[in-house]
C-alpha cells in the first residue's frame, strides 16, 4: 500500500510540476495579457494543486488538512485575481480588442461612457506609454 501511494504522489507531483513548466513557458511566449492570464491562473492552479494533492499524501496525517487548505485558498483567489488584472489590462489598453472574438465588457464600458471606443484595437507600444 505505501508503494502505490508513493507512486501516485510522484505521479501528481511531477504532473503539476510539469503543468507549473507550461505555465511558465506561456508567460513568457504568450503575446498579450489576456493570453497571459489563462498560462497563469489556469495551468499554474491545477499544477499548484496537483503539487499540493501530492504532498498531502506524504505528510503526516495532521499536516495533510492545511496543505489541502492551501490549495482550497488558490482555487478560491485565483479567478478573483485574474478578473481583476484583465479587466484592469482592458481598461489600460494591454489586450487587443481587435483580437477579441466577443466584447461585452467593451460594449458594457461604451454603454456607461467610461472609456472611450479604441479604435485602433491594438495594444499600447512602449513609445505610446
């Protein structure tokens, strides 16, 4: 029996380690925010988790309820902070709006006059800022 759990926590480990590698990978090739947004908050989440899922196997037995605490925190936080930083990066001209396929915040945003129509689409240059 603690051969099988050896293996399955190795097996979470290195899968979440490799997923936390892609995300990593998608932050720094991944043109926009947007883009950058799903590397970070969706592969490196679900490889947190698995990371954490498999050091819960290991530990003792009373450490196991905070590691598994840690990961409910992420789960939680993470779609929070990512819908701040988009719609932060929306609002400051960081996505392409012409890259986007549907734009209700766009829509949204014109509707209550807060932020005037893009009409280029693109995302600001370092010499626009």
């Amino acid at each position: 029996m603690n051969a099988v759990r050896d293996v399955a926590s190795a097996v979470l480990v290195l899968g979440g380690a490799g997923l936390c590698l892609l995300a990593a990978l998608g932050l720094l090739r991944f043109p926009d925010t947007a883009t950058r947004l799903h590397a970070s908050a969706k592969a490196q989440t679900v490889g947190l988790v698995l990371i954490l899922t498999g050091t819960a196997a290991q530990v003792p037995g009373r450490y196991a309820p905070v590691v598994l605490l840690v990961a409910l925190f992420q789960l939680l936080t993470v779609p929070v902070t990512g819908q701040i930083v988009g719609r932060t990066a929306y609002r400051t001209r960081g996505i392409a709006r012409a890259a986007l396929v549907r734009d209700e915040l766009g829509d949204r945003l014109e509707r209550e006059g807060t932020v005037p129509p893009d009409d280029e689409g693109g995302v600001q240059t370092e010499a626009d800022r």
